[in-house]
C-alpha cells in the first residue's frame, strides 16, 4: 500500500513507500508524465490523475503539484463510510436493509426514494450516507477515520457534513492508498464488509475491461457543483490499476468529464 506522505517537489523521489504490510520489499516506482495533464486541458478545465499499476508496483501521476493537494472527498467519502456501516451493523445486509425516504424534495430526483445501501453509492444518495454518519456517531466514526488513516481524519464541521462541506480533507496518493487497502482486503475491518463494499462499487464496463469506481461532486447536493472526484480502479485481465482523479468543474459537461479523462487516462498508461 501507498504511504501517506506529501507528494510535492520531486514526485519521482517521493516514491511512496508502503507503510504497512509491505516492510521488506522495495518501494514502488514513481513517474510523472504530463503528457496526461493535456486531457484536462483539451476539456477546458483543470486536474490531476495518479494511477498505481499493482503488477507493475509503478506509480504514474499526470503533475507534481496538484496530486499532492489535499481537498474535501464529497461523496467518494461514500467508500470508507460504507465499509464504516457495515462495520458497526448499522447495514447487515447492502441489498435487504432500506433506508426509507425522509419525504423531503431534493434538487436530485434519484434520491427522493427508499434505497438499500446497493442503490445508494450507486445514486450517490447523499441524505442516505448523512443518516448512516448520524447513526454511526462521531466518537465511532472518528475512531474508524483513524484506523484507517484515511486523510487528514478530521471530521470537524458536522456529523453529517463533515466531508461535504467541513474539515476533512485528502489528497489524490492518499485516495490510491486507501482504495488499494480496500481491494485488498487490507483495511482494519472485516473481510466480510471489505469485500462487501468492493462488491456493491458501481461499475462500468469499457471493452474487455471494467473500471470499478465511486465519484464524488463536491456542491452536488445544493445544485452547485464545483470540483469532482472519481477514485477506484480499473481491472484488465488479471491486472489492477488502482487510481484517483479529481477535477475543476468549471462546467456541466465537466460533471461527465470524470468518467472520459479517467478512461484517456487509463488508457494511455495501458490500464484498459
């Protein structure tokens, strides 16, 4: 797994040694090509893309500066928060359990219903995560963010806002390590809810490969949309890609750039 280090100056230096799991092997090797950052550019907008090929233990990143900067999670937080209430039988079952529709009107149609966690992460429901936050409470879920080292682990601002609009904050390396952690079964929870969450991650099927992703749209909830998010990872074969992208969401059609930037760019490190 990747170390949380920042990843300024000399990426390539900065090589991310596994700090856990991973003592007596060598660190994985780290490459910057910015050839990549032109797809964000021929989108009008700006971003940055860190890949980790597993196999190949190489880390590709499209910039120095921006892979390293720390931003809120929005729903990708949708990850860890589901492992999360798994973990603590708020959700037995992703597929029986429903979370029934509070009966306000929001801005997004997809989520003025009942959805079991399954339907959630995949309509993004954020009230759906609020209330599993509410339930969770903030002295478990701040134990769960440090066990997980997942960012800077503040989760100031709100139980229920914490990731929307609060303090918590991560960075690209930091969303690789993370989601790597999970693939592998690795994170300080049960094998049971980590395959779980892994299962019930939305997929999208690009050729003979899949990526295997959760977005995130930060001002989604208040029809505001102003930076996204996509953090998984790609499966070609038997090879993994684990990767995370964010985005300037400097107009709507950016909300869709997500997903295309992410595929050009597993695309151009032979991902997919």
């Amino acid at each position: 797994m990747i170390t949380r280090r920042r990843l300024l100056g000399s990426f390539a230096a900065a090589a991310m040694l596994p700090s856990r799991g991973f003592a007596h092997v060598a660190p994985p090797r780290s490459e910057i090509r910015e050839a990549l950052a032109r797809h964000f550019a021929d989108a009008g907008t700006a971003g940055t893309f860190v890949g980790y090929k597993v196999d190949d233990y190489l880390v590709i990143a499209s910039d120095t500066d921006r892979s390293g900067q720390a931003k809120l999670p929005a729903s990708t937080f949708k990850i860890p928060n589901s492992v999360i209430a798994l973990e603590t039988g708020i959700v037995g079952d992703p597929d029986k359990d429903v979370f029934k529709w509070d009966g306000t009107v929001r801005i997004i149609e997809a989520w003025n219903r009942d959805h079991t966690l399954r339907s959630a992460i995949a309509a993004s429901a954020v009230p759906v995560y609020q209330e599993i936050a509410r339930r969770v409470g903030a002295e478990r879920m701040q134990k769960y963010l440090d066990l997980f080292e997942y960012g800077n682990r503040n989760i100031g601002g709100g139980i229920d806002q914490f990731w929307l609009t609060g303090d918590l904050r991560i960075d690209p390396v930091q969303q690789v390590d993370f989601v790597d952690r999970l693939r592998r079964g690795a994170l300080p929870a049960s094998k049971r809810s980590q395959e779980l969450v892994c299962d019930i991650l939305p997929v999208t099927k690009v050729g003979n490969s899949a990526i295997r992703a959760k977005s995130g749209l930060l001002g989604a909830e208040i029809g505001k949309p102003s930076l996204g998010w996509l953090v998984g990872w790609a499966e070609k074969g038997d090879a993994r890609t684990v990767f995370a992208l964010n985005l300037d969401v400097r107009e709507p059609r950016h909300v869709a750039d997500r997903m295309g930037i992410s595929q050009a760019c597993l695309a151009d490190i032979g991902a997919i």
